[in-house]
C-alpha cells in the first residue's frame, strides 16, 4: 500500500487542494500529467491521520464510477484502467474540500507503438482524414519511415499535413496503387522528444463509383531512427474504420420532369384538326407518366433507376410532342388534315368566320386562315373553294 504523510492534510486544509507527487512508474513514459498514477489493484491511503473528511470518487464529469472505490478513512483501490476523480469534503464544520485526479493503468505493460486512428462514415466523391501518431515512445527520434495500405478501389491518398509544424516535417511522399510510403523528420535536437502523440494527419478521398460498405486503411510498416542512425521497427495499431455509404438518391430532376409531362398531357386534345394529337398519343404519356412516378415513389430506387427513368419520360415527351398535327395543313386548303380538300375544309372555315388575330382564341382557329392575312373572312371561304374546283377540273 502506498501512503501520504501528514503533509497532504495541511495542504488539503489550508489550500483546499491535495497534491501528491507523481509516481515514478509509467506515468513518465506515458506523458501523464496527473498527480497519481497507479496500476489496477493497488492501493494508496489519502487520509493518514485527519478523521474528519467524507471521501468519495467518480468519474471526471462526477459520475458515478466503477474504475476505483474509496473507504471511509481514505484508502483508494484501484479498479480498472481509466482516469478517476477522488474529493475529499471536511466534515468537521469547515467549508474545506479538495480533490486529486488518479490515473490507473493496466497490468499489461504499455509497449511503444505507432497509431493510426480515425473513423468516418462517408458518401462516395466525400473526403476523410486519419490520424498517425506515435506513442511510449521514448524520446530521440529523429527520422520516421511510414507504410500504409489501403483499398484502391474505393479509396484515393490525397495528402499528409505535420500536426507539430516547425517540429516535425513530412519530407517526402511515394504514392502507389493501394500502398503510400511516408517520410517524416523531426527538425533539429530541440524537436527530436516531439515525436509523441498525434503527429501527421492523413487526407483520403472516396472514389466517386466506391460501392457501399467498408474499407481498410491500413498501418502496415513504422520503422523510427534515433540521432545515431539506430533503426527500430515499431508495432502498428490500427484503429480505423471507414464506412462508405449510400449516395442520397437525387429524385428532383425526375419530379420536376413528371410535373411537366403532366401538365403538357392534361392540355392535350387528341383530333384530327392543326395544334391536336394523334389518337392514343395521350394514353402513351401517361403510361410513361406512371411509370416515372412509380420510380420517384419508391423508397428502393437507385440514382441508376431514377437517371433511367428521367431518360424513359423525356423520349416520351419527344415522341407525344411529334404526334402533334401541323399549325398549317400539309396541302392548302386541307383544314381537318384528312390529306384532301373538300366540303368539310369549307364549313371549318366557315365555323370559324369573323375570328381574327385578335381575339384570345385565335391559336385554335388561325389554321383556317387560309391567305395569312390575320382574319377569317369571304375570302379564306372563296380559296378553299377554289382549290376544291380548280381539282375537279383538272380530274375531269
């Protein structure tokens, strides 16, 4: 059991605060700025000799916490890994408290390591970074040779970016399919113990045509120097996990195409006169017209189905906009568009005498306006009558 001395209870008294020294274990090599360190199962006695004081420990947030327990006298057990806040409150009438942050640490003895670190959930085409870092490291590196893998069908390495500027340096970078090679460098003695903790960040992109799911990027190869040119290759930990998911389907092109074909087919009318619709050409749009609207209804559909379905209802759209009858009849005088001229091109027109280019109709009746001169009148009924004799004579 570790114990404090009367020491701690003067300063907990009159400065409201303990402060212990830190343990000479693997606090240092862990770079852990607390005031106690400890591993899983030991025990230190914060109390030593002041019985007035309600003690009690949580977590950092003043949680409740299950890494270490406290006795009523002051004796702290550690418990599990994790970082633990013990309080102290006076109960002898006195307003003093204090408290002391604890660190405990595993049993298994902390190895130097290089790390790369990060999770991303991202859209094909988005982008990501990663974290490399070292740690337990002892100080003294000078040089880093880092090798990283990852899934070049789904993934692209863009770029790397020192976390410690004007400390350590990305000197060079070798890209390949699948695999980047990094060299990195602390800048000068003053810099070589900087080479711990979070050191570079790592920029990836997603390919654009990535399928959903998961991809690797890996740390494969650490190889560190110190001053004198001592390589030393150094376990890889790997804590990176990259989802790629479903691009969101875009349905706004096809909706707005869908508005559009409606309302073309709603102020259709099918007939044999200029500016109508050849039969059945209403009942093929909306066939095309449902079957879009099934696709952007559909919660399944992919932006291949919906792409597929923008191009399905625009040839639609084409082929009802050329089924549509000439403003202007093929052969002069044939009002109805029946390829002749006859008895009932006289009585369209005559149905339609008086209206000119003025009235707000004139788009439905301009058509028997068979001189163009803006008005329906004894002289489009005396054209068509001539082009009927003028044919029979020339038949007989």
């Amino acid at each position: 059991m570790k114990k404090v001395g009367l020491a701690i209870i003067a300063l907990f008294v009159f400065l409201n605060l303990i402060s212990i020294p830190k343990s000479a274990d693997a606090a240092g090599a862990a770079g852990i700025d607390v005031s106690v360190v400890l591993k899983v199962g030991d025990t230190i006695n914060l109390a030593a000799g002041y019985p007035k004081v309600n003690w009690s420990v949580t977590e950092l947030n003043g949680s409740a916490t299950d890494k270490a327990a406290v006795s009523n006298t002051g004796v702290v057990t550690a418990l599990k890994p994790g970082i633990v806040k013990v309080i102290a409150t006076a109960s002898d009438g006195t307003t003093y408290t204090g408290e002391i942050l604890i660190t405990i640490l595993g049993n298994v003895e902390e190895k130097p390591a290089a790390v790369l670190n990060g999770t991303a959930t991202v859209n094909p085409g988005g982008s990501f970074d990663l974290t490399y870092g070292l740690r337990y490291v002892a100080g003294g590196i000078y040089a880093q040779d880092i090798t990283l893998t990852f899934d070049s069908d789904k993934l692209e390495f863009d770029s790397a970016v020192s976390l410690k500027e004007n400390k350590i340096s990305v000197v060079d970078i070798s890209k390949q399919t699948g695999k980047v090679r990094i060299l990195a460098a602390s800048l000068g003695e003053e810099n070589a113990n900087a080479a711990n903790g979070d050191l570079i960040k790592l920029h990836w992109k997603v390919k654009a045509n990535a399928q959903p799911g998961t991809a690797a990027v890996q740390l494969t190869n650490v190889v560190v120097s110190n001053g004198e040119g001592v390589e030393t290759s150094l376990n890889a930990e790997n804590h990176s996990e990259i989802v790629i998911q479903s691009a969101p389907v875009n349905k706004q092109p096809l909706l707005d195409l869908i508005a559009q074909a409606q309302t073309k087919h709603d102020g259709a009318v099918e007939g044999t006169l200029p500016g109508q619709y050849k039969a059945g050409s209403k009942a093929a749009l909306f066939t095309a017209i449902d079957a879009a609207k099934a696709v952007a209804d559909s919660s399944s559909s992919t932006q291949a189905n919906v792409d597929a379905a923008v191009t399905a209802l625009t040839t639609a759209l084409e082929t009802f906009a050329s089924a549509v009858n000439p403003d202007k009849p093929s052969i002069p005088g044939d009002v109805n568009g029946d390829e002749k001229v006859s008895i009932g091109d006289i009585a369209l027109v005559a149905a339609a005498y008086g209206k000119t280019s003025n009235d707000p109709d004139w788009n439905e009746y301009k058509s028997r306006d068979i001189n163009g001169d803006g008005v329906i009148d004894i002289l489009d009924l005396a054209a068509v009558a001539q082009i009927i004799l003028d044919e029979y004579l020339a038949a007989n």
